[in-house]
C-alpha cells in the first residue's frame, strides 16, 4: 500500500497539529477532526455545505489500557491519490481510486499511548480506521469496545435489519431513529443464532435524511474486515446516533490483538443521488490489492443445482438415509437403507449435467453427496461431515468422468453445520480430493451454532476462519461462495477467488414464507455493497402449492422479474435455481438466463430508489452487448430507460422480457411477454413494469 501512495507523485504534506479539515476531489463532502476539551478524537461530516454527520466521538477500550482522551495531535498527513485498478470481475473492468486522505497521529500520556486514525474522502463517501502501532505500554489488548459514532442531526429514515451474531437473515425494516424499537421488536430469535436484543442493528444499513427536497442517502458498513469483529450499530433513538458494537466471542471479549493492528475501515457511502449508492466501490478501494498473482483459473459462471429439489416441499432430503432415527453413531454408512428420497443420486445428477451442457450452463451444484446429513438429523449434534466420503449412491470417478465428458464443471458442497473447527482441520484433504476429482468450486455452508462454541458466526475467530479458508481455497485454485459466514466486506478485491456469498435472506426463503419484492429492491443498497450474492435467482414456478396442495407459500415476484435479478443482482456467481423440468416449460424465457452474462466492462445505473425500484444498463465484459434490468415493489410502475448509453449511431435489436399486461406477483405471476424492437442512444422507453415484476432487456448491434 505504502509504495502505491508514494509512486504516484501526489501532494504530500505534514501540517503542524491542531484541528484539521479534508475535502472530497469534488469539494462537496468535508471531513473535519479536533480533539475534545478532554482529549478524545472526534471527527464531523459535512456535505454539500450542511452537517450530514455532526461532532461524533472515536475511540477503542481494551482490559489493559483505552485509547479514548487524553489525545493530543502529534502531527497529520494528508495525501491525494488518484489511481485506477482492473477487478478480476464485477460490474466495471476499471475502478477508479479517488481520494484526500488524511492521517492524524494522536498522543497521551499516563500512560503513554499511540494511536493514529486514518481517513480518506472520496466523492461519494468516508472512510476511516484506527491504527495501533508499537507502543511503550501493553501491545496485546483484549478490546472490549470501540466508540465510532455516527451522530446523525434528524429523525432520518432508516433501512436495516436487527442487531444478530450469527445470522443476516431477516427481511428489511424502513423506519426511523424514533421508530426503530417498533421495528425491531417484531423478530424473535432465529433459532440457535444470538439476537442481541435492544436497538441494534446490521451494517450494511441504509440512511435517507428528511430532507424531502434533496434527501442524502448514506450506507454505513465497513471495509476489509479482517482480524477483527464484524460491526453492528447500537442506536441511540433518541439523538439520532449510533456507535460501533463489536460483535463478542460468548466470553464476552471482542478482539484478542497484538500491536501493531490496524482495523476494518467504517465507511459512509454518501450521496444525494440514490444512483450513486449503487454504482459506488467505495469499499473495495478501501480493501488492498489482488493478493492472487496468477488469477486466470478464477472464472465468473453460471450454475443449476440439485438444490431447489429439497426446498420444494415434496419431502427431499439431503440425507441418503432415514436410518439415522434407529442408529445413532453411525460408521459404516453402506449399512444404511436408503430413503429414496435422496436427489443427490448418480442417475439424478447426469440430468442436472446433460441439461446444463444442452444450455451453456458451465456448473452443476450438487447438495447432499457426502456422508454426514445423517450424524446432524440425529440431533446427537455431533455435526461430523466427511469432505472426502460420498454416498453409497453418488460415483464420484463415473460422475467426475461424465461431466468433463460433456463439458460441466461440478460444483462441491461443503456444509459444515457450523463446526469451523473440524472443517479447518479437514481442509486441506478436502480441497485435494475437489482437485483430484475435477471440482473447481465449492459452496461451504455454516448452519447452526458455531462450534467451537464460544464463537458467533462474526465474531473475530470465524472472520479468521472465513479468510483461513479463502487463502486456503486460493492455494489450491479453487473458487468459493460461503452461505452463513461473515458478511461481505470487499474482501473479494484482495481473495476474487471468493465469488459470492449468502449473508442475507437469500431466494431460498421463497420457499419458506416469501421474499415480499420490496426485498430484491434494498439489497442491492446495503448488503450488496460488501460483495457479491448468491441470491439464487431465476425461479420460473413461484408457488409451491404446484409441488404440495397444502403449501401456500409463495415467491413475491413474476417470472420476468427473475430474469431483471440477473442484472440488479450482480455477481459472478449466478444461479439458475429453479428444476431443469421449469425451464422446459418456459423455453422461451430461459433464453434469456442462457444468454445472460455475469462479468461486466461497465454499468450504468439509471433509475434507482432504495425499498422500491432499480434499473440498470451493463455491458457483457466479453461482447458489444449490452443488457437493461428492472424491478419494482408491490406497486407497478413506469420505468423510464434513456438509451443514451448505447454508442452513438449504433442500432440495437432489443429483446424485451416483460410482465404481460395483467401480470402481477401474487395473481398472475407467469405472464410475461417477448417483444423485440430496434434502439439506438436516442431511443426513450416508458417501460410497464407489474407489481412485484420486473423487465430483463437483451441489446444485440445490428450490423451495419
Ligand atoms: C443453507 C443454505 O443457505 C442453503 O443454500 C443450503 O442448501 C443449506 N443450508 C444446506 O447446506
Ligand atoms: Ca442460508
């Protein structure tokens, strides 16, 4: 990091002590720090000329020694960089790097202690980090606190979910500070995960301020989190404020450290223009550069599974066997009588192979292969999965053989029920018998509470484990989507091998309940801004009452909004999650999901509303074709595409995927339309969008 700063010939100054103010390159956001009548540090925002954030206090206590007052300035520097970076893959093939930074090293005595504090203002946001360095008192510190606040000046509408140490998987609240103990009162406790209960919540969250003429939005979330707990916010409702909580180990201890140390960057996405919060990488500029020298084994992809099968209602099971309820402690597994019920079959998973390599599909995800589903139904919670032991039913060399045969990729499964601490040791036998067996990438899993169980799904040790595995993963070239690990926080900059991840309600609760469209239309302003997700999206059959007369539960969505997810919700990583029967039905539809890319040279945001809509252009990273998607809540409405994205004076043959005039999520959610019509950069389209639908375009040059 230091070598870039200085190779690029900037401004660098050291200014003499005393309060300090940086400005973003544009002028419009102003960062202003002091330290307090008592020493502490305490920083402001301003933007646009008016306080967005006003004088909010900083600080970390540790057992052995606070470094909270007693501050003076030693000294500050202060740096502009402007620099542009190649991501493996996302949404630009070119990330620009764009700030003012300024370093305030910070003295107290009785006793001594260092401690510098680092910010850097972009154009469209702050971010900032505390660093330990050596120092004459303790350098091991058990931290137990940290005093970020964000202290907001008005009753601000707030986008969040509840204050969890082990789960991210709630729908989303849009309250305010006042409203929020409301709010949050409706959930109960996921099963095993800790709910912390009181006003906390989630980062990433979302502000809009009241303002109603020109609101500002601000997410608040956190860069390159490593070595350190994952952050939630305790909200004062009634000053508008909210300070960092470290998510604790069960003992109660937050960050075990040794000096020097430096934390996760707090960041505040700031715009007016809610559009910039979805175009924005401010958190990845704040993660460090690609740490995978030889990166071309790492390939975006798209995948089908044998997954939805078991969430359908008809009784699937990831386990081979119902034996389990008779022999606890099971060891030699072909003893068992298979259930029958069992998709994770050699036969079953050559259609799942011959179905995507009919359709272009590169992967086949197959959940359930494994020994071990037994041991955790048993409920002795022994939670012992084998990485490297299949099913009596599942070949692993004629499957292997088959799909290279045919040109599919199989994708591993790893669910660890949450017991990180065999999986680590486990790992590295794991990841050799995926090579030795032709897989390239695994989805690991984390179900339950954490064993060991002095830990929480966030807490300091699994984030460890989560980049433990990464680095792991990238040792032996192999990609990963984690489903309950930490949520994302631009890591996948540093690791691109860690193509997605879960850490949200994802598509799989369209089983369980719904996604009510408001969902789809909030993540891609809060959770998506860490990285990419897993969502799972493209489910043609919405309702499980098709599978199961007594199941009435039901997807908040119609078929065309599954294709616009393709394009809200970017990742590498894509899933085609529905039955290979249900893309037989739609054939025509799924054209759309064959064509689809998932790596993007550019992307335009051109409509954007958090809880309510989205539309967005791309660019194939690998074609001259573009792509439109977007979505709607439970209200129809217009979207407005302005086309002068397109180059000039190139016509398009635009596909158009569309909710048919009566569709609507919960009556008609099948209707849909395929309509094809020439655009060019001139051409404005008024776009029906039905509620809880959504529209996917596909942009083709025409030659000339
Ligand atoms: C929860 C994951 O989110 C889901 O995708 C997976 O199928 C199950 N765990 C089983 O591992
Ligand atoms: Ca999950």
């Amino acid at each position: 990091m230091a070598k870039s700063l200085i190779s690029l010939g900037m401004l660098l100054a050291t200014l003499a002590a005393g309060a300090a103010t940086i400005t973003s390159p544009s002028g419009d956001i102003v960062l202003n720090f002091d330290v307090d009548a008592q020493g502490a540090p305490v920083y402001s925002v301003d933007y646009k000329g008016k306080t967005l954030v006003a004088p909010s206090q900083l600080g970390i206590v540790a057992d052995e020694t606070e470094f909270k007052d007693g501050f003076k300035i030693l000294s500050t520097d202060t740096v502009t960089v402007d620099r542009t970076w190649q991501p493996v893959w996302g949404e630009y093939s070119d990330v620009r790097d764009h700030f003012r930074e300024l370093a305030v090293n910070l003295k107290a005595d009785d006793p001594q202690r260092l401690l510098t504090l680092r910010f850097r203002v972009f154009d469209d946001g702050v971010g900032f980090r505390y660093e330990l360095p050596v120092q004459d008192g303790p350098n091991y510190l058990t931290v137990k606190k940290e005093l970020s606040q964000f202290n907001f000046t008005d009753d601000h509408t707030l986008f969040c979910i509840p204050g969890d140490y082990d789960t991210d998987e709630y729908l989303w609240s849009e309250t305010t500070f006042s409203k929020l103990p409301e709010a949050l009162g409706s959930y109960h406790r996921h099963s095993e995960a800790q709910r912390t209960g009181g006003d906390v919540i989630q980062t990433p969250m979302l502000i809009k301020t009241n303002d109603s003429k020109n609101p500002v939005y601000v997410n608040i979330h956190e860069a390159a989190l490593a070595g350190y707990p994952a952050m939630l916010l305790d909200v004062d409702v009634e000053n508008n404020n909210m300070s960092s909580h470290l998510v604790p180990d069960r003992l109660g201890v937050s960050a075990y450290l040794q000096l020097p140390f430096a934390t996760p960057w707090r960041t505040m996405i700031i715009s007016d223009d809610a559009r910039d919060i979805l175009a924005s990488q401010l958190i990845y500029n704040l993660n460090e550069p690609c740490a995978i020298e030889d990166t071309s084994w790492i390939k975006p992809m798209k995948f089908m599974g044998v997954w939805w099968e078991m969430f359908t209602g008809n009784e699937k099971t990831w386990a081979y066997s119902d034996d389990y309820l008779a022999k606890p402690g099971i060891t030699d597994y072909s003893t068992l009588k298979p259930n029958g019920r069992h998709p994770a079959n050699t036969e079953n998973v050559k259609k799942y192979i011959d179905f995507a390599a009919e359709n272009g599909i590169d992967g086949v995800l197959v959940e359930g292969w494994n020994e071990g589903w037994e041991d955790w139904a048993s409920y002795r919670k022994n939670r012992q999965f084998l990485f490297d032991k299949a099913y009596p039913d599942f070949d692993v060399d004629a499957l292997r053989d088959y799909a290279k045969e045919k040109g599919v990729k199989l994708i591993m499964h790893h669910e660890t029920a949450a017991n990180a601490a065999d999986y680590e040791l486990q790992l590295d036998r794991a990841f050799q018998f995926m090579k030795d067996n032709n897989y390239d990438a695994v989805k690991t899993g984390y179900v339950g509470a954490i064993i060991p169980r002095s830990e929480h799904h966030t807490s300091q040790w699994m984030v460890d484990h989560a980049r433990h595995v990464i680095e792991r993963a990238a040792d032996f070239e192999i990609m990963v989507d984690s489903h309950e690990a930490p949520r994302p926080t631009g890591l996948a900059r540093t690791y691109p091998n860690w193509l997605a991840q879960e850490s949200a309600r994802g598509g799989e609760f369209e089983s369980m309940g719904g996604n009510p469209p408001s969902h789809t239309a909030i993540l891609p302003f809060t959770r998506l801004k860490g990285g990419p997700m897993d969502y799972t999206p493209g489910l043609f059959e919405t309702r499980m009452s098709y599978y199961n007369e007594g199941k009435d539960s039901q997807a908040g969505t119609t078929l065309a909004r599954q294709l616009a997810l393709y394009l809200t919700m970017p990742s590498p990583m894509q899933m085609a999650c529905d039955l290979p029967e249900n893309y037989q039905r739609f054939p025509d539809a799924f054209q759309f999901i064959k064509d689809v890319p998932v790596d993007w040279s550019d992307s335009k945001y051109l409509e954007a509303e958090p809880n309510r809509y989205i539309t967005v252009a791309r660019k194939d990273k690998n074609s001259d074709d573009w792509y439109v998607g977007t979505i709607t809540d439970d209200k129809a409405r217009k979207a407005e595409i302005d086309f002068s994205f397109l180059p000039k004076g190139q016509k398009f043959e635009a596909t158009i995927y569309e909710d048919a005039p009566d569709a609507d999520w919960k009556t008609n959610p099948q209707a849909y339309r395929i309509r094809k019509i020439k655009v060019d950069s001139k051409t404005r389209l008024r776009q029906h969008v039905a509620p809880g639908g959504g529209t996917a375009i596909r942009l083709v040059p025409v030659a000339k």
